[in-house]
C-alpha cells in the first residue's frame, strides 16, 4: 500500500484556484475560473494559467484537452497523478449532456499502451484518454 502523496506548499493564488475547481461539479475553463475570483484579486487570465500549470505539475488539476477545460484530480489521496509518480494513463469518461467528468485509471490499457510504445520505439511523456458519451444516468 503507498502511502498518501503529500500536497506541496502551494501559493495564494494556486490555492484559491484549486478550492474553485475542488469544488465545481464540472469541468471549468480558465475564464469561468477567472470570473470567479474576481472578488479575490485576479484580474488577468495570465494568473489563474500560472496558477494552473503549477497545479497540474503537481497533479493536483488534470486539463481536459477535448474541452480546454480544468478538473480536480479525483486521486489526489494516493500516488497515481503526483508529479514524478509515473501513474502511466489518465483517463476520462466526460458525459455530453450534464458534463460530469469521471477520472480512472486501468492497469490493463496502461500495460498495453506501455508494450506498443516499446515495440515502436516510441517514449512517452503523458497519455490522456477521453471517452465522450452518456453518463449512466443522462443514457437512461
């Protein structure tokens, strides 16, 4: 069993921008961000994306390509997504109709990823995977 990643020391800002994405029920881009910490002191996109990419260095907020939106990371409390940890593959399942984002990881996709990268030749630095669809609730 691994123990629980530590959170490293994070500034003013980073904080206050992770809270609004810890909180949010759905993915958010940097402007909808922004807006929210008006009244905190941001007045310019260019901090909440300082911000942004420090936490996802940290693995803390993963970007979602196909949305050009932010989520919280869901496995904060173990070592899949801290920085350095190797955690192989993010993956997403992001419902179309209420935009509810479900994070996971599988060992299986990761190994077979890992086996065709090396038979190619190929080193990858990240893979993300984004499933688009229905949520089991919206599919009913």
């Amino acid at each position: 069993m691994n123990a629980p990643v530590s959170s490293p020391a994070l500034t003013k800002n980073q904080t206050l921008v992770f809270d609004v994405l810890d909180r949010s029920e759905a993915p958010m881009s940097a402007y909808t961000i922004l807006d929210k910490l008006r009244d905190h002191g941001f007045r310019a996109p260019l901090q909440v994306y300082r911000a942004l990419d420090k936490l996802t260095e940290f693995g803390m907020v993963h970007r979602l390509e196909s949305l050009n939106a932010f989520v919280a990371c869901a496995h904060r409390e173990s070592s899949c997504c801290g920085a350095g940890h190797g955690h192989g593959t993010v993956a997403f399942a992001i419902c179309e109709s209420c935009s509810q984002v479900m994070e996971f990881h599988d060992h299986a996709v990761d190994h077979r990823l890992g086996d065709w990268a090396k038979s190619k030749g190929f080193k990858p630095s990240k893979t993300t995977i984004e499933i688009r669809g229905l949520c089991q609730t919206c599919a009913a």
